[in-house]
C-alpha cells in the first residue's frame, strides 16, 4: 500500500510535451537541463513515469548521481523490471498447488546467460525485456546524465547505451536530464557521439505560479487561513525554486511560526535550517586554493591570465602569481570532488551544480581574501 502525497503537485502538461516529442521523433533522444532540486527527479519518477506508462510504454529510470559503475547501475535498473515481468501472472511456471489452490509455487525466472562483458550483459537484458513486451517501447530515463561524458566507466556505459538505441530502433527511447549544462551539451553535442548528437535540449521548466497556488491552497485547507501568493512567490525565489525547500517551509510557517508574516518566517527557517548549509560546508571543505579557484570560475575569469594567477597568490598568501601548474593541480582535485568539470572551450571549468556557482558568486566572494570559516 502506497499512502497519498497530500503535497505533490502533478505536471501533467510538461510531461506530456515531452512525451509527444518522443512519439514525435522517436530517434532523437531529448536532453533537459536544470539545477539540482528544482524537482528533475520527481517529475521523472512521477509525471514522465505515469505519461509513459499512459501511452504504452515501459518506463526506466536510472538514478547516475555518483555512480562509479553507470552501465552496472543501468543493467540494475534493466533486471529490476525483468524480474517485475517475470514474477507477473502468466509468466513463471506454477510447481505445486496447495489445498483448494489458496498456497501457489512459482518456480523461479530463468537467469539470463552469464556474460564477463558488462555491455552484452545489457544487449542480453535489454532483447529480454523487447522480447517479453514486442510492440511496447522502453523509455530510458538518465537522471545526471553528464556522468557519462567522463573517461573510463562513464565512457564504457555510454557506448553500451548508444549501441542499444541503435540495435533497437523505435523500441528504445532516450531522455537525458543533468545539472551540469555544459557537460550534458557535450553529451548530445558532440559529433563523435553519433547517436546523440541530434538530441533535442532544452531547459527543464521551473515551477511557477500554478505551484504558488498549490501551496497557497494547502495552507489555507490546513490553517483556515489565506497568504498572501506574492510573497510566497518571492520566499520560492529566496529558496532557488527548490520545491522540496519550499514545502518544509510552508510547513514550518504552519507549525513554527504561524504568527509571522512570510518574509520573517522565511528569516526564521534559514536561520533554523539553514538551506545554504551545504554550500557553505563545501566551500569551507575547500583548500585555500580551491576556494580561490571557485570564486575566479564563478566570476568567469580566464584561470591562467596573469591576474588571475595574481588574485590566487594573494588569496593563498603567496608572493608572486601562482603557477600554472598549482592551478592545474588544485582544478584537477575539484574535479576529482565532483564540484567542477571541463568545459568544452579549452582551459575553461564549469560548476557541477549551477547554484553553487550563485552562492560562490553571490556570497563567498563578499569575504575578505583569505578568510576562512
């Protein structure tokens, strides 16, 4: 049993934009770009999963965030439904029947044969599952798709991936969604990666005034009350459009601080909650020279101009520029912590998570040089 979210707010349209542009050109996958917790996740958990479903379609959705083994975790998602399939009435084979047929056996599906090479692994799983459902598409959703532009495992996976959209045509379907515009542009950009580069991209639509009213609804059903939207509309825009953020505040006013107007509520829960805590905990786990290499990305500066190795060495208490090859070295470990990535313009880096490069910009880069917390 499955309890009802009294707080979900469906987006029925966009999903079933996205849904006819599939239908529409089933051999051009679509890239959506959005910052993180703007509520990417959700609506292809939700929305996109029950549109799919609507038309027939057998939805896949596979969580990249971090993954160190994207094809494993592909392959995973892929023997999950197999085995949702296998397990349905109709589809095991009954060994024993109990009295009055109330105790039913079912033997066990048949494991797929054994491979060492991950990618046959998901040609095998991927010509099961066609062979289960003919006629019924999947639709392969890739959450933090950017993972696969890395060398390595992230390169292993998307070769696998492309060569299933290739075998399979008009059965597989492909949406890619990431928080790292330039390196999901470089996904679907690349024209090495034939299979991809005719993706569709497009930005991934923020909640707006129809959440506002959702929210505003909810609290007058629980509080008798009316709020002003306007100024729910302003604490959304306080809290990044993370819907997530938006509904504990909401919830918090309820609760916490029923007497207070927005504005003072929403002091009052960043200062209980503290939303920002985990910018301000990456930044602070930063090197004196990482942090000075994230407030130089943030502005958009050239990383090895002589100012800008100026502005480091002072930074870092160091007489003179800093060298060419600290700012390499301190790039390279911002990369291996997943807070910056190359972009496609040569000795360039982009943000993983576009907020972060607000709050960097907007509030690290107000501190005294050198100042740590």
């Amino acid at each position: 049993m499955t309890l009802p979210d009294p707080w979900r707010h469906p987006r029925p349209d966009p999903a079933a934009h996205y849904i006819g542009l599939l239908a529409d050109a089933p051999r051009r996958p679509l890239a959506i770009f959005g910052p993180r917790q703007v509520g990417k996740t959700h609506f292809l958990t939700h929305d996109l999963h029950e549109a799919a479903q609507s038309r027939g379609w057998e939805p896949v959705y596979v969580d990249l965030w971090g993954q160190s083994d994207p094809l494993g975790a592909v392959s995973t998602a892929v023997a999950t439904v197999l085995r949702r399939l296998a397990l349905a009435t109709g589809r095991t084979a009954v060994t024993s029947v109990g009295a009055l047929g109330v105790n039913v056996g079912l033997a066990a599906p048949a494991p797929l044969a054994a491979t060492t090479d991950p990618a046959a692994t998901l040609a095998s799983q991927f010509a099961e599952l066609v062979r289960l459902q003919p006629g019924r598409p999947v639709l392969l959703m890739l959450d933090e798709a950017q993972t696969l532009v890395k060398a390595g495992a992230g390169d292993l996976a998307m070769k696998a991936i492309r060569a299933l959209f290739n075998g399979h045509p008009g059965s597989v379907l492909l949406v890619f969604t990431g928080s790292s515009k330039p390196q999901l542009m470089s996904l679907v950009g690349d024209h090495s990666k034939t299979a991809f580069k005719l993706a569709a991209h497009m930005d991934f639509p923020v909640l707006g005034q129809d959440f506002i009213g959702f929210v505003a609804t909810r609290y007058r059903e629980i509080t008798r009350r009316a709020i002003d939207r306007a100024e729910l509309a302003w604490a959304f825009e306080q809290l990044l459009h993370r819907p997530g953020e938006m509904i504990d505040f909401v919830r918090f006013m309820i609760t916490d601080a029923p007497g207070l107007g927005v504005r003072a509520a929403l002091e009052a829960f960043k200062a209980k909650n503290r939303p920002d805590l985990g910018f301000q905990q990456q930044f602070d786990d930063c090197s004196a020279l990482q942090q000075a290499l994230l407030l130089e990305v943030a502005a958009g500066h050239k990383l090895f101009s002589r100012d800008t190795r100026e502005r480091i060495g002072q930074r870092i208490a160091q007489p003179g520029p800093a060298a060419p090859a600290t700012i390499h070295n301190g790039l390279q470990q911002l990369e291996a912590k997943g807070v910056l990535a190359k972009s496609p313009q040569r000795g360039h880096y982009q943000f993983e998570d576009e907020h972060l490069r607000e709050w960097v910009d907007k509030v690290a880069r107000q501190r005294p040089s050198g100042a740590r917390s």
